[in-house]
C-alpha cells in the first residue's frame, strides 16, 4: 500500500500540487490505519481546496425510455393462457423535454486519485469517534468550522442481543437447484394433481461439479453477493453492525426455500418453493406472481423466458455471522436467477455465478 501525499508550491501567485508517494504498511494496525487516515485526509483537502460553486440553468434536455415490443407469436396450451414463442424486444427511445433549472451545487475540479487503502474496521473506531464528537459540537454551535476528518471507514459495532436489528441481503439471489420432470402434456400443466416422475434424489445422493464446486441432491444453494447487518432505533435510524461478508452461499434444504408472490393490488404471500413451477412452461399462478406483473396490465400474455421469481430471505441468514443471531432478514424479497443442475450447460450456468467462497450451512446440520 502507498500513501499519497501532497506538497503545496506557490508558483506566481497559484498554487499547485505537488503528489509524493511513501509506502503505508498493509493489513490492521495502528500504524497502517493512521497512514491511510492521514492519506484520505490529504486527499480531502486537497480536493476541498479545488472546489468552485456551480450554477446551471437547463431548460431542455433527451430523455430516454425503453419501449417493449410485445408482438410476437404466441401459442396457448391447455391452461388457455397465451404464450409467447419469441422473446419480447426493447427499444431505446429519446426526446426533448422542458426542465426547471438545476439548482446550485458544488463540484471540485480534482483529478488526483484517490487512495486506495482501506482502515481495517477494528482500527476505525477512535477515528469515527473523533468525527462524532466534531460534527456532535458543529451540530450545536454552527458558528464552529464544519469538521473535515470524517473517516473512509466504519468501525466494527456488536449487534444487540435483543431482536432490534435487520439482516440485509444485498444483489440479487442465484439459485441452484436440481429440477424435476412432471408427468402429463404440456409438462404437466393442466394435470391435478401434478404428478413427479422423477422426485430429487437423496439415496445415494446425486452429485455434480461446476466451476470446482461440488453440489450434493437435494440441496438448494443460494448464492449472495453481499449480507451485512444494521442495528434499528426507529424507522430511518440504522448503525452497521457485526461485519460484512461479500460471496455468500447458503446451502439449504428444499423445504428452507421459499418464494414471495403478490396479486394486483393486492398484499405478498409467501410460497415454500414449488420445483414444479420452475420447469417450462411455466404455471400462470407461478408468472402471475412476479413484481412486473403487480403494476403493468396484469400479464395477460406468458412471456419467452421472462419467469424471474420473487426470493422470501431465508431464516438461515442469521448464521452466516454470530453477531447476526438475534436479527431479522429485512422482509424485502431478492430477486433471482434460476440454474439448474446436472442439466444446465456450464457456459450458461458459469455466466451467472456470483461466485463460491464458503458454505455456512448444510442441508441436514
């Protein structure tokens, strides 16, 4: 890691900055966090420095919309429902439209990077401290500078042992999941009751690899780019809390998985996953569901590959860090991206990995 420093010269009455660079030590420590805390800061001034007040009047300006082409073939099956046999196109379209003018703001004309190092979030804690305590007496005397050490960094804080704090779930979801084949015409579609010719296999389990990653039947994994905590004080006060944790993979039983469907106008349901309705074509109680179909005309028409379910976040969120057990999952749903194993290709299937880091849970554990 490198520190940046900046060596103000006075050349005819302008001043220019010089960048030096010194080597910061890399990793936690008092002594790496005050190298990089001293570098951000540098930096801040610097470009504090080479701020200018900014006032634009527009009064036009191209607008853009995606316009959908439904006109497409379709076909209807027993259900009756009609389905398209292409996918939908987009186009892109502009226009010109009449503004209010832009209100004044401030932008520096910095152009120096930034730094790049990182203050561990154990080190951050006296820096964060000594920031709330300067914008804590700013707050009471605006007559005192506005304070400019704000730190790049958030300290670790515990997540309270009391059910008051969320587990958020950033990104959409990827499920990998192992299909079922459903017995009747049409997939099964019309059948009652739905009959599975092939149930998941658990004796012996069926394995497959993808990408240096062994899934096990029945298991459904659950990749998540990002988990993290907050501690809640009311509706619009929230704290991090416990740490953050990028590329997470919950492995889950079946029955852990569940799905959120709403109806026009109407309130979100919770679904335990249905396999069955994962499979093409698929059922229009299934489709129906979805968010694109809450606010638009209802989704007359059953779109080519334009399924994308609606994920319940998993209880099983609270074990992806010790300080997380007392929490909530936020009850917002995830959106998700469909793999199938043991028959999706690799390419297809390599294209929407988040990626593998851990496992944090095992069907059966």
């Amino acid at each position: 890691m490198r520190r940046t420093i900046f060596q103000s010269l006075i050349l005819s009455g302008s001043v220019l900055l010089k960048r030096v660079l010194a080597d910061c030590p890399q990793g936690p420590g008092s002594e790496a966090a005050a190298c990089c805390w001293s570098s951000w800061q540098e930096w801040d001034s610097s470009s504090r420095s080479y701020e200018t007040v900014i006032t634009t009047v527009l009064t036009t300006k191209h607008v853009g919309s995606m316009i959908e082409d439904t006109d497409v073939p379709i076909t209807t099956l027993c259900d009756g429902i009609p389905r398209a046999l292409e996918p939908y196109t987009t186009r892109y379209t502009t226009s010109l439209v009449t503004t209010d003018p832009y209100t004044t703001y401030i932008s520096s004309t910095y152009t120096e990077p930034s730094p790049t190092c990182n203050i561990n979030e154990d080190d951050c804690k006296p820096y964060a401290d000594a920031w709330d305590s300067a914008y804590s007496s700013w707050s009471q005397n605006k007559s005192l500078p506005y304070p400019t050490n704000k730190p790049h960094c958030v300290p670790y804080l515990p997540c309270p042992t009391e059910s008051q704090c969320k587990i958020y779930a950033g990104g959409d979801a990827t499920i990998y999941y192992w299909p079922v084949t459903v017995a009747g015409p049409d997939g099964g579609l019309c059948e009652s009751p739905r009959t599975t010719l092939n149930p998941t296999p658990t004796d012996p389990p069926v394995t497959t690899v993808l990408s240096g990653t062994t899934f096990t039947s029945p298991s459904i994994y659950v990749s998540l780019a990002h988990v993290s905590a907050a501690k809640h004080r009311g509706q619009y006060n929230q704290t991090p809390c416990g740490h953050a944790h990028h590329d997470v993979v919950l492995t889950l039983h079946p029955s852990d998985v569940s799905t959120q469907r709403g109806k026009p106008g109407g309130r979100t349901n919770t679904f335990a996953i249905d396999l069955r309705d994962l499979n093409t074509p698929v059922p229009y109680s299934a489709y129906l569901g979805q968010p694109s179909c809450l606010h638009t005309t209802n989704c007359p028409t059953i779109g080519m590959d334009d399924y994308h379910p609606q994920m319940a976040k998993p209880t099983q969120l609270t074990g992806v860090d010790p300080d997380f057990e007392k929490c909530q999952p936020r009850s917002e749903r995830l959106g998700a991206t469909l793999v199938p194993l043991g028959m999706a290709t690799p390419a297809v299937a390599e294209a929407r990995e988040t990626g593998f880091v851990r496992v944090v849970k095992r069907a059966g554990d």
